[in-house]
C-alpha cells in the first residue's frame, strides 16, 4: 500500500536515480528532441516500402480538414472509387458537406427522442450525461453515413462544395451543442410537468426548425435536384439534368450497403457475437450501428478479399497511436518509449480497451495490400487529411499495427464465412453508449 513520501524515501529515489550511468546522455537526448524523436525507429522505412501486390486505382485524396468528419469521408472515398471505375473520372469527388448537413438535422431529431425517453432519468445518470456531453459533435460510425446515404442520397463536391465551418467545424459544433444542451433541458421539464406528446412534438418543431436556420446558415442549404456535368479521362462531357441525390445513388452507384457488415475486433468482450449502439444511431428508422465482433484474422482475411475483388476497404483505428504524420507509417514497434525509458508499457489491446487507452478514434480507406505467401506484410491506407501528410495523403501500415490498433473492417458480407453470416441473423446484444467502440 502507498503511503506518504518522507524525505527519506525521496532522497532514494535522487540516490538510485544516480546510479543510472545511461541518465545523462538519455537526459540530454530526450530533452533535447522528444520522447518521439529519441524512441524513433529508422528501420521502419525499411519494413514499411510502398509497394504493394495488390494496389487499387484512387487518386488524389481528400481533406476533412478541422474537423471530426472521417467516417462520412471514409465511406464516400469507397462510393467514389467505384464511380471512378465504373465512369472512367479518376479524381471524382462526393460532397462530404451534403451528408454533414442532414447528419446534424437528423441527429438533432434523435436527441430530442432520447433526451425524452431519458426525462425521468436523474439529470446525473450516466446515459442522460453522455446524451449532454456533446449533443452537436462530429464523430460517428459507418452505420452513420450509410444511413445518411440511404435516405438522402449523395451529390457530386461541386454541387454543394465545403465551407469556412464545414473545414473548421469547432465554432458551428459548441453553438450547436449549446442550444441542443438548452433544448433538452426544456423538454426534460415539460415531460416532468406532464406535457402532452402533441404539445412536445410541437416545440421540437420548432426547435428543429432552428436547428436547421443554424445548420442552413453555416453549411449553406442542400440542393434538392442538380445537373451532373463532368469530363472522363478520355476527356468526352456527360450530362445529365435535373437529378435528385436520391436518383444520383441510385442510377449512378451499384452498392446496396444493406449488404455489408461492420466487422470488429474487440478483445474486451466475447467474440462470435453481434453487438449494437443504439444510444448512437443518427437517424430514427435509418441502419442500426452493429458489429459482429471477430477474430482479428478473420478481419484480416476479409480486408484481404475485398481488396483482391477490386473494392477499397472503409476500416475504424486508432491512428494517434505509434503514427508518424510527416512520413505517413503506421507500426506499432515506430516509437519504442518502453526501451527508451527502460520499462515494459506493453498492454494488449483488451487491456487498452478496458483501461480507456484503447479507442476507436479515426476511419480510413484500405486501398492497397502486400503479400509474400499469401500472407499480408503491409497495407497502403487512404487518408482523409490533404495531401501535405504521408505520401501526398497516403500512409503505409504494418500488419502488426493493423493488429494491434485497427478495430473495424467494412465489408460485403459475402467474403465471411457461413457460420460467420448466420451471427447475422441473431439478436444483437446492446452495447453501453460509453463503450470503447462508440
């Protein structure tokens, strides 16, 4: 048991720290340059070549910018590879800023519904608190953007391209959630004073209605039809007019995202299984956010296979962990801060997802694989942060590191196996709002 530190028990720690005959140049080194720069790995460009046996035709990247928008730029980058393909148009580009718009509608009309069903709820319970947090944040899952897509449909970047809050989102977000916060809690006291649903559905009109004056000022409002105009790479125009988002989707693209599956990795609960995260669906009635939690081999195989096929891979991670921005590596050995400071700091990736270190914080899109023997060695990832990081835009990761900090793999369910597809047909168990997947 700690107890408290006497004088005495300080000056041992001054007198063995002394002993150390490696601190005074460790001391120099690492005050000098970073705990980073002194636990860097020079050989990680020696395992991390970008060459790939596998290697998709992408493009130039996009840019999310100052904002929280990955999974959203994640989805369309593999929406728009195929319409790439298919129409011959290399550089083509989905407005992200579409989606975000009616995510921040819809996600507002939810809030209200759980803000509700909560009312009678402690106002310090821990799901009223989480609902609280930040009502009006960016962050999502894949589920998210599918659902968006189903319902609204999609619209090429140039019919409603990004604006100033759209690439810097922090300001638009801390209003939005002020007045989501004060929404809440007004309807909280009607439903404690026993207001009526007609009287709540009528001031959640209204306050929808502002939330959309707030979102249609920032974004600019979405268009409910446009006129597609684009050259191919043989340079031969194409036009066609008058199309809704929803008629774009459906006439342009061929993927039906009922058919594809979030399959996880999550060590810190049973595998074989199909979880769900109701308290973070973003549109009443759209796809529930569920995993079927896996194997990371399984994952690593169906990566493998979608790839093989031809379709670019949306995957979940946790990209601040063993990243380098500036030369775009992802290896979990890049920075070893355990040798440098001559401790073991290993945690398995159970143990970072139960301690709270572990998280999926990032969506990315797999564009490429190596493999020697069948085996993957290395992956070429598609990010969504300009073309000033990685190789303009494009990152390499190790397959250690795709084990150890990738979470999530996006794939038709056709790639699992048998006994994996009929896991789909289960009910899922629910996951708390706070869990690490969320």
């Amino acid at each position: 048991m700690a107890t408290e530190l006497t004088p005495d028990a300080l000056a041992a720690l001054r007198t063995t720290h002394a002993q150390d005959r490696m601190a005074p140049v460790l001391t120099r080194a690492i005050t000098k340059n970073g705990i980073e720069a002194a636990s860097f790995d020079n050989q990680a460009a020696s395992r991390l070549a970008r060459t790939f046996s596998v290697e998709l035709p992408t493009g130039k990247v996009s840019n999310q910018k100052h904002s929280g928008r990955c999974w959203e730029f994640s989805l369309l980058n593999t929406l728009r590879h195929k319409f790439a393909t298919r129409y011959h148009v290399k550089d083509f580009e989905l407005s992200q800023n579409y989606l975000f718009f009616w995510d921040k509608i819809e996600r507002a009309n939810i809030f209200y519904r759980n803000v509700e069903q909560t009312a009678r709820q402690p106002i310090d319970d821990r799901l009223v608190q989480f609902l609280f947090a930040n009502p009006g944040e960016d962050g999502g899952q894949w589920a998210m953007a599918a659902s968006l897509v189903q319902k609204y449909g999609v619209v090429p970047a140039s019919v409603m391209p990004e604006s100033f809050n759209t690439d810097n989102t922090t300001a638009f977000q801390a209003s939005l959630s002020r007045q989501l916060r004060k929404d809440g809690l007004k309807l909280r006291q009607l439903v404690m004073d026993g207001a009526s649903e007609a009287e709540l559905q009528s001031l959640e009109k209204s306050m929808l209605q502002t939330v959309y004056r707030m979102t249609a000022y920032s974004f600019g409002e979405p268009p409910t039809s446009f006129d597609l105009e684009y050259r191919d790479d043989e340079q031969h125009y194409h036009r066609t007019a008058n199309l809704t988002p929803q008629q774009f989707y459906q006439d342009y693209f061929e993927t039906d995202l009922d058919d594809y599956v979030v399959v996880t990795n999550s060590p810190d609960k049973p595998f074989n299984r199909l979880y769900s995260l109701p308290d973070e669906d973003n549109v009443i009635g759209g796809k529930p956010i569920e995993f079927l939690n896996l194997d990371m081999g399984v994952l690593t195989d169906v990566a493998v296979q979608q790839l093989q096929a031809g379709e670019t891979v949306w995957f979940g991670n946790d990209v601040l962990r063993q990243m380098d921005r500036k030369t775009g590596y992802l290896d979990a050995h890049l920075f070893e801060t355990g040798k440098l400071f001559g401790t073991n700091d290993h945690l398995t990736k159970a143990q970072r997802l139960l301690t709270g270190e572990g998280e999926v914080s990032h969506a990315m899109t797999l564009t490429g694989v190596d493999l020697v023997a069948d085996t993957p060695t290395k992956w070429k990832v598609e990010n969504s942060w300009g073309e000033q990081v990685g190789d303009q835009g494009y990152f390499v990761m190790s397959q250690d590191w795709f084990n150890e900090y990738v979470y999530e793999v996006v794939v038709h369910k056709h790639f699992l196996a048998p006994e994996f597809q009929a896991l789909l047909n289960e009910r899922a168990q629910r996951l708390p709002a706070w869990d690490p997947l969320h």
